[in-house]
C-alpha cells in the first residue's frame, strides 16, 4: 500500500474518532441518544463545516462504514432469534405489516407529489418506514417506563420490523439494479426466501453441534475470531448469491443467536460494533450538507410530519386491528414516532448503487435528528391524547373497540382454536423448510451431481443414476411432508378441549402433502420418461415411500426433528436443563444470577437453596473463572451463571427467582454497575441502620452486601447499622453514590 494513502487512512480514522469521542461525552451530558453526536461529529469532519479540518479521503471513511454496516447487521441479528420470531406471534406480525406498508405507500405517494423519481420514491417510502429499536429503547429507559404494559407489544413489533427492513433491502437493491417488476419481482422474493430457509436450516443443524463438539478449547479470543469469520464468510456468500452484505451478516447472526454461545459473543462483539458502528453513523454525519437541508427545509418539514402522524396513526391503527385496547393501542403508535438506523442504511445502500440522490440523504437524516429529538415528548403526550380522544369517542365507537379486543382476546384463550393454531403452524412450517430442502438438493443435483454422472457412466446411464439418487436424497424430506402434523397427546388434548376430534383437516394437510411430493418426483422424472410415464413413476415411488419405507423413514426423519429442534431450542434448554437430562428427571441448567434475586450476595450456605428449593449448585461462572463444585462459603454476586440440579418443577420454580433484574432495570444500563468501596468516617451513612439510609430510594441502589473488618461479611438486613471502615458491595450509578464515600 502506498505511504501516502496509509497515512491518510490513519489520519482520517484518528480524526473522526477523536471527533466521536468528544460528541459521544458531550451528548451523554445533554443526555441524547449518542446517535446524535455521531452524526454531528461527521459534519464536523466533512468538508462542508469550514472552520476544522476535514477528511483527506472520503473513499477511506466509505470503506470503514461498510465494515460498520456489516457488523451492526450481524449485531441485530444476534438479538434476533428465528425462536424468538415465531414467538412475538401473529399481532406484533399484523401491526408491523400495517405499519411498513402504510408507511411505504404514504412516503411513495408524497415522493411522487413532489416529483421524485419512481425509484426514489420507493426508497423514500422505505426509510420513513423504520423505526429506530436504539432510540426507543434509550426513550424508554429515560422516562423509566420500560415496565408498562404496551412496551413488550412495541418491542416485538420492532423486532419483526427489523426482519422486513432486512427483506425491504434486498427487494429495493433488486429494484434499483434491475428495475425488476412482477413476475422477476416475485422470483427475487421467493429466492430470498429459499435463501433464508436454507441456511437457516444448515446453521441449526451444524454450528450449535460444532461449538458443543469444541467447546472446551474454545477461548474467548477463538470465539470472537470464528463468529466474525463466520459474519464475513456468510456476507461474502450472500453476494455470491446475488443479494447484500448487509443480509449475510444478519443471517448469520440470527442463526448464532440461537446458541447458548450467543452471550459470549454479543459481549465480545460488542467493542468491534462499537467502534465501526460509530465509523458508519459518523459517515451518515459527512453527508450532511446545511446548503441542502437550508434549501430543502419544507421538504424536511413535511417528511418529519409524514413521519410523526403516519407512525401515530399506522401504529394505533394496527394494534387495534390485533385487538388491543385503544389505550395501548395509542402508547404504542406514540413510541414509534422516528426513523433511525436501518433507514441510514437503507439511505446508504441507494447512494452506492447510484440511484438515490444524494440530496435525499441529507433530507432524511435531518429528518431523523428532529424525529429523535422529540420522541420523549411524543411518548409522554400519548396518556393526555387518549385522554381526549376517549372522553370525545362516540359511545357506539367506544363499545364497538371494547367488543372486539374482548373477542379478540377470548379467540386467542380458546383451547380448541389455540391447539389447532399451533397444529397449522407447525405444518406450514414443515411444509415449506422441507419443500425448501427439496429444492435445493433438486438444484444442486442438476447443477453439479447429473453432469458428473454423465461425464463417468454415460449421457443415459448417467442421467437414470443422478435422478434415482437425488430421489432417494429426497425421500426423508418428501416422507416428512406427508407425515401428520399432530401428535398422539395433541389429539387427545382436541378432545377433552370440544368432546370431538374432526379428523377432515388432518387428512386434508396429508393430501396436499402427498401431491406436493409427487410433484417434486415427477419434476425429477420428467427429464427422462414421457410425462405421462413421469406422473405413473412419480405416484408408484410415492406409495412405495409410504408402504415399504415409512418405519425406516420416520425414525430417520424424528431423529432429523429432534436434532433440529434441540439445537433451535439450544440456548433456551441450557437455560432450563430440559436437554440436559442426568439421571431419571434430574436435570443441569445454567442460569444467570439477576441483580433483584433475594440472595445476591449471600454465601450459598446462608441461600440453603437445597432445603429452599431442592436443587444443588455444582458450578458457578463468573466472567472467565470457572468455580466447581463451589463450598458453603462462596457467594452469589449479580450477573454469575450458577449450573443447579434439581427436577424440571424444582428449576421452573427457581428460574424466576434467580433471574429477576429487580427494580435495576429501569436504570439506565450505561450508569449502574456492580462496584464496592469503603465508608469514610465522614460519610452519611456512618451510624445509620439499612432502613434509615434509604439507599434504594433516594440512590437507587441495590445493597449486595457489607464488608467489616476481618474479612466478615453481613446480610444486608434491615436493621444493620453502618460504620467507618466498612466495605459496601453494591449496585448503582456511581456519581450518585460518590456522596456516600466522602
């Protein structure tokens, strides 16, 4: 490389940041989202701000927030599990559907007034279409109100947000490089598909099984160097494939969320995001230019209002349609009144295409600072708007709202409606990961496997060959889409539930996965017999795989399920032991201590959790260092993973327990920290019991324990009176109890 770039290179890198650095501790102090000091700083740093030194390179800073781009998606990804997918449910899926595309046609529709472009326009739609989860989140947090009701709905509705600004990416980028409409806009999204069922399904089965194979030797370095690896690996694949960096890094990191590794990863992962995180939002920064935004400032205006209303009105409207109740029906529209980081990566992705004009780019992120800026103001002002609007709703109105999220709600308690919910989910889902699986064998058969046949054993010979064996490869999966989807305990539970049993669905999910497979076959089979020979084959192989093969082919297949769900099920089974049977219904599960358990603090002789509970503590984890087999006299601290063995109700009783986050968790995460520091003669606590101290309350602090003299410790029991020289393990914001040491 040549010295001067090199040089240039560091320059630049040191200078944006230095700039980062100061911006991030200056809006901490305003107490903003540091977002916001990024971008500022970017500004700064570009050559559009006059009166400091810019970059020499633009082209260096692009490449570094590629980098970020990638390794924000693969973040985003690690806390977004294909379980915790299905588990958000069908409502946040229906409100964040609604949102998207109302949000997508009124940003269109408002480009096109204003004589966009039609691909511009659809970007346009697709960046005022996203919320922001950071800023939220940070909101949230702020305004200590991450335990009302509405927040758990909001957050999974930006959860699968997330997942179709993920589609969203890629149908825009086919859009842009192809102007693709209809039928190859259909095929772009049905090969996405096959994609993500693909290597969703390949990562389950293989990575969980690899990491338990070498986890023992597996050090933290090691870690980080295999997950980033893998991030890169599956962003380079991605393009291969014709779809973005971006994708791959998420994909990957969906599929390792669902690790018991995916902790350990996030953690060590988390200083690389940082940094080229900040890189990518400080490049987001360089872009703007105050001339633009001077020039356009109705235009930024208007997009800000598009925002803040079509958000209001899409999300309010959308958990209605779920049947929420209009009260947090409207919290949750009020949360959403933003657009953040995938829409400066939706904006990015049209800049380096050269599509999106690079005007636009500037618009939306001032439309992004002003939409941050007032969030917490639209999240305080949702409880006085419905207020209003429920004391001037009409009555008929009203009873027609309480009705419907009354049936709403009763629909979704039905025993019958539930049990026959989950029966259909489960065979949606089997049919189309199998049918994928069945593609991709069908592709790479004729891709790579028939020719080689041919070029070995002859053009006819050869042929019969590669498609008799690619059948007999797809004979697990075509039996495992005519097998039912129930099982003999669900039949039972439909039974007791409505007294009868229909057996015509059942059938009718067995029928068309017959057809589906014969279809598969007969494709197979039309390349060499005349169609109507292909169809006889296809429906003889069929009833053979059914009659002849079926016990071999269920045992093969419901080993295959197992292994699958078990390693999709992986991090939460660690979690509770289910997978990890030792003898008889004992089980070993790994939980991590949180900062309200009753017993943070205390040695596990004082916890007695084996007479409390009925479950052993053989292990405990404490960032690196392992203690087995621990003695009486170790102590539990905030954020240990203690391994228990107990029965499957001893541990469900004590997950709750162990793991309560307490009233600290609506701190802010960035402020508290577990720390310790001894009692000055001169501090307000000396001579003061726990109870007149009032840290909890007046320093929202949590007392882990208190250290005398001698190496003793005490219980921090009500009425334990404080003097100098003791040592105080905590939990808390340390400017707060900085008071306390003098």
């Amino acid at each position: 490389m040549d010295t001067t770039l090199l040089n240039s290179l560091i320059s630049d890198l040191a200078l944006i940041l230095i700039l980062g650095s100061v911006a991030t501790v200056l809006f901490k102090k305003l107490k903003q989202p540091v977002v916001l000091g990024y971008i500022v700083a970017g500004f700064i740093a570009s050559p559009h701000f006059a009166f400091f030194p810019s970059v020499v390179h633009e082209g260096n800073i692009d490449f570094w927030a590629q980098i970020g781009i990638i390794v924000l998606l693969f973040s985003i990804g690690l806390d977004f599990s294909f379980k915790k997918l299905l588990n958000v449910g069908g409502s946040a899926a229906v409100t964040a559907l609604i949102i998207v595309l109302g949000m997508m046609g009124l940003g269109f529709v408002v480009g096109r007034l204003l004589h966009f472009s039609a691909v511009n326009a659809m970007f346009l739609g697709g960046m005022l279409s996203m919320s922001s989860t950071t800023i939220i989140i940070k909101a949230l947090d702020d305004l200590k109100m991450r335990q009302r009701r509405f927040v758990p709905l909001v957050l999974a509705v930006l959860i699968v947000e997330d997942l179709f600004a993920v589609v969203l990416l890629v149908i825009l980028s086919s859009v842009a490089k192809k102007n693709v409409q209809g039928e190859e806009l259909m095929k772009s999204v049905l090969t996405l598909s096959g994609f993500l069922i693909i290597w969703f399904t390949v990562g389950i089965f293989l990575i969980p099984s690899v990491f338990k194979r070498f986890r023992n030797v597996i050090s933290d370095e090691l870690m980080l160097v295999i997950s980033m690896a893998l991030c890169f690996f599956m962003a380079v694949f991605s393009v291969k494939s014709g779809f973005s960096l971006a994708l791959g890094a998420f994909v990957m990191g969906s599929i390792l969320a669902g690790t018991v590794e995916a902790e350990r990863i996030e953690r060590l992962i988390t200083p690389v995001k940082d940094l080229f995180g900040a890189v990518f939002f400080i490049s987001v920064g360089m872009m703007v230019n105050p001339q633009v935004i001077v020039l356009h400032a109705g235009t930024i205006a208007l997009f800000s209002a598009v925002v803040v209303v079509g958000m209001i009105a899409f999300g309010t409207f959308g958990m209605l349609a779920t049947g929420q109740p209009l009260k947090i029906a409207m919290e949750s529209g009020f949360c959403l009144t933003q657009i953040g980081e995938f829409s400066f990566i939706i904006a990015t992705t049209g800049v380096s295409l050269g599509v999106l004009d690079t005007s636009l780019y500037a618009i939306i992120v001032a439309v992004s600072v002003i939409t941050t800026f007032f969030t917490p103001f639209f999240i305080k002002s949702a409880i006085p708007c419905y207020n209003f609007v429920s004391r001037h709703l009409p009555g008929s109105w009203s009873r027609l709202l309480e009705g419907y999220s009354k049936n709403a709600t009763e629909s979704e308690t039905s025993e019958t409606r539930r049990l026959w919910r989950t029966v259909f989910k489960r065979y949606a889902l089997r049919l189309v990961l199998y049918s994928v699986m069945v593609i991709a064998l069908i592709v790479v058969s004729h891709t790579y496997w028939v020719p080689l046949m041919r070029r070995l054993l002859g053009h006819d010979m050869g042929r019969l060959v590669g498609v008799a064996s690619t059948i007999a490869a797809m004979a697990p999966f075509l039996y495992a889409i005519i097998l039912p989807s129930t099982r003999a305990d669900e039949r039972k539970r439909l039974v007791a539930a409505s007294g009868r049993v229909t057996y015509v669905p059942l059938i009718m999910m067995s029928l068309l996965g017959t057809v589906v497979s014969m279809m598969f076959v007969t494709r197979e089979l039309y390349g060499i017999y005349r169609s109507t020979t292909a169809v006889t084959t296809a429906v003889t192989l069929t009833l053979m795989f059914t009659v002849l093969l079926s016990p071999k082919l269920t045992r093969r297949m419901r080993d295959m399920e197992r292994r699958f769900i078990s390693n999709a099920n992986e991090r939460e089974n660690h979690r509770t032991g289910r997978d990890n049977n030792l003898v008889s219904d004992m089980h070993l599960a790994y939980m991590r201590v949180g900062y309200g358990c009753p017993f943070v603090g205390e040695t596990l002789k004082s916890a007695d959790l084996r007479r409390r509970y009925g479950v052993n503590v053989v292990n405990i984890q404490r960032n690196s260092a392992l203690y087995p087999v621990p003695t009486g006299d170790t102590r539990v601290f905030p954020g240990d993973v203690i391994g228990v063995i107990g029965t499957d109700e001893q541990i469900q009783c004590l997950l709750p327990i162990v793991e309560d986050k307490g009233q600290q968790q609506s701190a802010s995460a960035g402020e508290a920290r577990f720390m310790h520091f001894a009692i000055s003669e001169a501090s307000p606590l000396v001579g003061k019991t726990l109870a007149q101290a009032r840290l909890r309350e007046d320093y929202a602090s949590l007392l882990v324990a208190v250290q005398r003299p001698g190496d003793s410790y005490l219980a921090p029991t009500p009425d334990v009176a404080f003097a100098a020289g003791d040592v105080l393990w905590i939990v808390g914001d340390a400017k707060r109890l900085a008071a306390l040491k003098k």
